[in-house]
C-alpha cells in the first residue's frame, strides 16, 4: 500500500470518528462469510457501521486526534480489528452482548470510546449495555417531571365528586 492510500485511510477514519464519535473496537476474526453477512446486516438494522481496518493505521488516526482519552485504547490495538461506529452508544454492546448469550465467541469487545470515555477490555461489556442513549434519557426526565403532575391532577379527580357535591350544597344553602 503505497504511503498517499495510508494517508487516505487515516483521514477517512478521522473524519468518521468525528462524525460518528461513539465507537467500538472488537475482534470478528474467525468468522466465517456467512457469520460475518449476518452480523454486517445486524449492524447495518441497527444503524452501525462495520469497518475492519489495520492497527498502525488506527493508530495514526489516534495519535492525530490529540485526545488522551482515546490514546487509553492503544494497548488493545493489537490483532485482528473490527470498528462499530454509532451514533447510538449502547446498540453495539447490546448486540455483542446478543451473539454472547448465544455462545458466540465473536465478535469479542476489545475495547470502546463511548460519550467521550475510553472503556478497555471485554469486562466493560455490561457497562456499556447500561449506557442509555440521548432519547432514553429524554424520556427518563419527561417521566420523572410528568410524575407530580400526574398525581395532583388524580388527587384533583377523586376529589372532584367531593367538592362538586360540597359547592352545589353550599350554593343551595345561600339561596
């Protein structure tokens, strides 16, 4: 590969990260051509983009982004290496975690970069899967802030039999 297309690559990894700034770096080595389709369709369903790339030059990309949180996962740089990028951050853990319930060994969590964390090792897998995403987070606060609305106005309800028959006999006594 000549020095201009390693080059190219750095950089089209580069603007992916900052496009994209959720990613996961795994292991897909040893899958077979039918695995490996499944898994690239599951991926594309849940919107993540599947991208195996040599170490030295994610490595480059790395060093490029001035970013010493990211520089945490260069140990695990080694070996054969796949990149989930997301935009949602749990989606590829949840799905990792998926073919791991099913007693797949791959693909295998190396390590991930998620809300501007590096996260090393497949330990980190469950922690990852807790991780909610913007929307579910939105929901979270909307609900928590709907709950006392919720209950002054059932309050309200069960006692508007009470108070109706309270005005009505008040308004009967003054007349």
């Amino acid at each position: 590969m000549r020095r201009e297309e390693k080059a190219q690559i750095i950089e089209s990894i580069a603007a992916q990260i900052q496009e994209t700034p959720n990613f996961y770096i795994t292991d897909i080595s040893g899958l077979n051509a039918e695995q490996t389709t499944k898994l690239r369709r599951e991926c594309f369903e849940k919107g993540i983009k599947l991208v195996v790339v040599k170490n030295t030059l994610l490595h480059k990309a790395f060093e490029n982004m001035e970013n010493e949180e990211v520089k945490l996962l260069f140990p695990i740089l080694e070996g054969p290496t796949a990149i989930m990028y997301t935009a949602t951050p749990n989606s590829p853990a949840k799905l990792i975690k998926k073919y791991a319930d099913e007693g797949a060994e791959k693909p295998a969590l190396k390590g991930a970069y998620v809300q501007e964390c590096a996260f090393v090792g497949a330990d980190k897998l469950g922690e990852l899967c807790n991780i909610k995403s913007r929307e579910e987070l939105i929901g979270d606060i909307v609900g928590l802030l709907q709950s006392p609305a919720r209950n002054v106005i059932s309050a309200l309800q069960s006692a508007g039999g009470k108070l109706a028959g309270i005005v009505k006999t008040l308004s009967e006594r003054e007349q």
